[in-house]
C-alpha cells in the first residue's frame, strides 16, 4: 500500500479553476474554459510556475480528441462526460480549452449542474518535461519554471485545496479516509477472546505512515538539489530537472544523490580526443605531421593547414569536437606522435646558413640525426595520474568531504538525523607553451628527420614541464598547483639517513587515512635513489642482516621502475630537494582543454627570413583525496 500510495502522491499534479458561465452554448453543449496559468504554486517546498511561453507546454494531448473527465480517475470509461475539442495558449499566458459535453445520463447531469452554476471547477492533470529555469530569491526559496504536459481535463465538485492551487477530488486526496469495503469485522477464534479489528483505522494509519515516508523522501531529495545546486550554480538547471525525476519515481534519496553526482562529473566532457577517435587508422597516425603542417602554413600565408591535407582535416575535426575552445593557429591532438625518450628542452634560433645553428643539417650526405639534448625523465603519468581532456569552460568537481552516522538504538527508539558534507574541487584552464625561431630555409629544405627535432624542441618541453607542474606545481604565478605543495597531504621527516621504518610509514599515513585505495608507488630523484640502493633493510630484533638494499631492481634507463618498501619506485630529476613523493597516483587529475595549438608566425622575423612557432597548451591539475598522499620534509638522500 506505501508503494501505491506514493504513486498516487507524485502524479497527482493538478491545479482549479472555476468556469466562466458566460462561455457555456447550451446547444452545442460546449464550454469554452481557462485551464492553466503561471501563477506560481507551492509545491515540494519551491514555487512552481508552468511555463506558458513557446515551446514550453505541450498541447498534444489535449489536442487530439482527448476525453473530458469526472474526477481525475482516467481509468475508469465510465467516468468519461465529452471530449476536448481544442487547446491552445493566449497572448494573456493563459490555457483555454473548448470542451463538448456528452449525451449519457451522466454527462448530461453534469452539463446540467455547469450551467446551473452548481459546479463550477475544472481541474488540469499535467506532467513536468522538463525545467526552464530555477531561481532563487533573497529569502532562498527557489523558484522553478517547468516545461509541461496537460494530461487530462476534469470537472471536480470540491477541490482539496483552494490556496495551492491543487483541485482534486475529495476521493483522490491522500489525507482524506476512503470508505471501507467492508464494514467493521469480527474474528473468532476457538478458546481466545473477541478481538475487534478496525480495517478502516488500519488503513488510515497504514496510509498516514506511508504519506509520512513519502514525504520525507520528497524533502529529502529536494534538500540534496539545493546542496549541489548551490556547490554548482550552473548546473542547477540539470540538478532540478533530475530532482523531478526522482520526485516523480520511486528512487531514494541516495540513489538520487548518487546519480546527481555522476550527471554532475560528466556535464563536462572528459574523454580525450585522440588521433583515434578522429577516423585515423594506423597508417594516418603514422604519417600525421607536425612540420607537414606548419609547412602548409607558409606556403599558403595562412594560420592553418589546407583542408585538402591530413593535418587541415585533423584540424577542422578537433575544432568541431572541442566546442569553445578557441584556438589561435592549427590543432594538434595530444596524443600526436612523439618518438624521442622523454628530455628537457630549451629554445633557440636555427639558421640554415650558419653550421652550428641548422645548417649542418642540409648536407645531403648527412644521415646522422641530431644529437639531443639531455632532459628529464617524466614520470607521473607513467604512475597512472588521470588525464582529463577535451574540458570546455571552468570545472568543478563534486566531493563528499562527510558520511552521515549510523546509530545503534533500541527497537522503537527514533534516529538522529545526519547529513553528507560536501565541497567542490575547481580547475580552469592555465597556459604552458614554448615558442621557437627557426629558418625558413630550415624548415622547407632540411633532409634529415626535422620533425622529430621540432617535437623535441617544443612539445617535448611542454609535456616536461606539464609532468614537473602535476608533481610540484607551486601554485602560484599562473602555475598550478602540483600534488607535493596541495593542502592535506601527508608529511614524513627523514631526520637523517632513510630507514625502512621511515619508509613504511609514508604507507602507514596513507592506510590510516583510509586512501589506501588503488596502486600506490614512491618517486624520487636519481640521488635519492643511489643513496637508497646503498643502504641495507634493517628490521628491529633482527639477529642477521641480510644483503637487501632498501631500494631494489636493476638499473638502467630501459629497466623497469624498482621497488622500495614493497611498492614501485620511480627516479627523476622533475622532484625537488631530493625529496621523496608517496601516494595513489591515479588520484591525481591532470585536466586539459583542447589539444596542442600551433601557432605559425612568418611576419615578425620576415627580414631575417624566420619563422616563430609558438605551441600552447591550456590546464590544470587536481588531487582528489589529498590524503592519498605523502611527502618527505627533508632530502631522502641524506
């Protein structure tokens, strides 16, 4: 019955209004009636107002022959008294219908009591489709505009409540008694007394119980909308129209907050836009080219590639998929191919003419690449750190921060109400680029692989500096802000020489913070390391010591990461001070916007025959729990 009865709770959405007599023809036995307005109405705790302009009522019902009612019971045939001839919504954001009434015994009573001013209410049945818009005054009560369907017209003789604007039946009113089918009855039973049940009390208090249920559940719901709608303003439209939802079904408060949470993370795309995803197969990526690019550029005086070419096609196609990022020359993806071992780069001015700085590169016998430049290893996407690309606009993410509390009590003690906390964690989009000069001559005659070299020069600069942000970012001077510097993180003091006992406690912090809870893994510097694969694992009340260094697994650069602790470890040059980075890497959140914007500038340095190619990347980075990491204070090379 609780079930039942919360149906009936939540489509029972209908509003009165009293029938103009002037508007009755008695031969055509039709009355011309107003059946809507946007008159707000107090409904689960908000002002609901029906959207009466275009497009926001849906007339399709009402306009096609639907039956005119007695009472709001469509079920039953027999309460069917004419039909609707016609809908519509006047310049006054008023709905009006013209409806004929039958000629049966009971259309024609009711026809009768019309015209004799005896009943004089029409109540609409509607269905929310969907919210316009939700607002709040200074007050906080939230005012929501809904698009909607009409579903039925009735006559009613009484509504239920004049002062909301809900015109029902007293038969259909939830808090009304309904008239038992049977009268009081009496059970016998060999050798114990009578015992008298009142059906129709248990009925009413079966029925009062699951009101009381139900409405707790509505009130909950719409509490957790304002919650999120407040932690995330524009959002609020998608968060009102999923509370409808829940209001209008059976789904608990929890399933409601949980599915509101998730629509929330992925009002946002997420997905990367890789070379994949754009209909490139195998051989495409392979051949896709940054210099092809950047050549069509100049021959064509033109910030982008031809659309007849590869690199003109993959530009278009990214511009189409990352709507609102604007992008100042052409669009490279982030997954573009980039062959060389990850290094730092620098920049510098390349001339075809001068040996030293690019013309050695145009002998045509020359078949030796260019000797790179030592760099930086990169580490933290290695160590599973999300990335998060194709982001439009300012993100929020959405984080429980408190659990509600269970309570033990006795069998017919009440609980003490408790309620999730929430806070948001916000990123926006930051810029890290490189620009270069290099020869014209350079560019359009080299004969060896200068399309490495350029990725080496500028992309890989930005993917190193990228990858040093996500684990140091100081947070400041337009840099984001990396996992080592963000508030909560746990903290770890060497002292001195690194113990296996120092060690285990970075694990130890994390675990009794209960973020234990992915892949965890140790970065440190190459010095760390050395220093860590010369000291033994000592354990306390040991008798021997066996030959085991704290930090173990062969060296070299195309070796697989170590171990320290029983964990994975990883070095690079990336991690300041020696210091030693701890944690589930994967709870870390590196957030893109767009790909790679390749600016070519041909104009700035015309006279000494240059051309200027600037690259620019735009994100941020987010630790979700920062209890899933810890940091040493000091060096771990001591």
């Amino acid at each position: 019955m609780a079930k039942e009865l919360a149906k009936e709770l939540r489509r029972d959405l209908s509003r009165s209004f009293q029938i103009d007599r002037a508007k009755i023809d008695p031969e055509k036995r039709t009355v011309e009636l107003a059946f809507s307005s946007e008159t707000p109405v107090d409904r689960w705790g908000e002002n609901e107002v029906l959207g009466h302009g275009e497009g926001e009522a849906d007339l399709a019902r009402l306009n096609s022959d639907h039956p005119l009612m007695l009472g709001h019971n469509e079920s039953n045939p027999k309460d069917q008294i004419g039909v609707i001839e016609s809908a519509r919504i006047d310049g006054d954001k008023v709905g009006r219908a013209v409806v004929r009434f039958g000629k049966s015994a009971l259309a024609s009573e009711v026809f009768q009591d019309v015209q004799d001013g005896i009943r004089k209410l029409v109540s609409v049945g509607y269905d929310h489709t969907g919210i316009v818009s939700s607002e709040k005054d200074k007050t906080g009560r939230v005012t929501t505009r809904y698009r909607w369907q009409p579903t039925h017209i009735a006559i009613v003789p009484v509504p239920a409540d004049m002062k909301t604007g809900v015109g029902r039946d007293n038969s259909q009113t939830v808090d009304s008694p309904q008239k038992p089918e049977t009268d009081n009855k009496t059970e016998f039973m060999a050798d114990k007394p009578v015992i008298e049940i009142d059906e129709t009390k248990v009925r009413n208090e079966a029925r009062a119980d699951a009101l009381k249920t139900e409405r707790e559940r509505q009130k909950q719901i719409r509490e957790i909308a304002n919650e999120l709608s407040a932690l995330k303003p524009d959002q609020d439209t998608n968060i009102r129209t999923l509370a409808t939802e829940a209001l209008n079904s059976e789904e608990t408060a929890d399933a409601f907050k949980s599915r509101a949470m998730n629509e929330m993370l992925k009002a946002k795309p997420v997905k990367p836009v890789l070379m994949a995803d754009l209909g490139m197969d195998q051989r495409d990526q392979q051949t896709y080219s940054i210099l092809r690019g950047i050549q069509s550029c100049l021959s064509r005086d033109s910030k982008q590639p031809a659309s007849d070419t590869l690199e003109g096609q993959v530009h278009a196609e990214l511009v189409k998929r990352n709507i609102g990022v604007s992008f100042g020359g052409f669009a490279v993806p982030t997954d573009a191919p980039v062959r060389c071992r990850p290094t730092r780069g620098m920049q510098r001015d390349l001339q075809a003419g001068v040996f030293g700085q690019g013309g050695a590169s145009i002998a045509t016998q020359l078949v030796t690449p260019i000797v790179e430049i030592l760099r930086n290893r990169m580490v933290a996407m290695r160590l599973g750190v999300r990335a998060m690309a194709g982001l439009e606009g300012n993100v929020v993410i959405p984080r429980q921060t408190g659990a509600g509390t269970a309570y033990a009590v006795s069998e017919i003690a009440g609980l003490t109400v408790s309620n999730q906390v929430l806070d948001q964690i916000p990123i926006s989009p930051k810029r890290v680029g490189a620009t270069g000069q290099y020869s014209r001559l350079l560019l359009l005659q080299s004969s060896i692989d200068v399309e490495n070299f350029l990725r080496d020069d500028l992309l890989k600069v930005i993917a190193i500096a990228w990858d040093r942000i996500i684990l140091s970012g100081q947070g400041a001077a337009d840099e984001p802000l990396g996992i080592m510097n963000t508030p909560g993180i746990g903290s770890v003091v060497f002292g001195a020489t690194a113990t296996y006992a120092k060690l285990v406690n970075f694990k130890t912090q994390v675990a009794t913070a209960n973020a234990d809870v992915g892949e965890m893994a140790f970065v440190s510097t190459p010095a760390t390391e050395g220093q860590l694969r010369s000291v033994a694992k000592l354990l306390t009340g040991a008798t021997t010591v066996a030959a085991v260094a704290l930090w173990e697994g062969p060296f070299g650069p195309d070796s697989p990461d170590g171990t320290v602790a029983g964990f994975r470890a990883a070095s690079t040059n990336q991690i300041p001070n020696n210091q030693v980075l701890f944690g589930v890497f994967s709870e870390a959140i590196h957030a893109l916007w767009g790909g790679y914007d390749v600016i070519v500038n041909p104009y700035s340095l015309d006279q000494q025959a240059e051309v200027r190619v600037t690259i620019n990347t735009f994100g941020d980075v987010a630790v979700r729990h920062p209890q899933c990491f810890c940091v040493s204070a000091d060096s771990g090379a001591q």
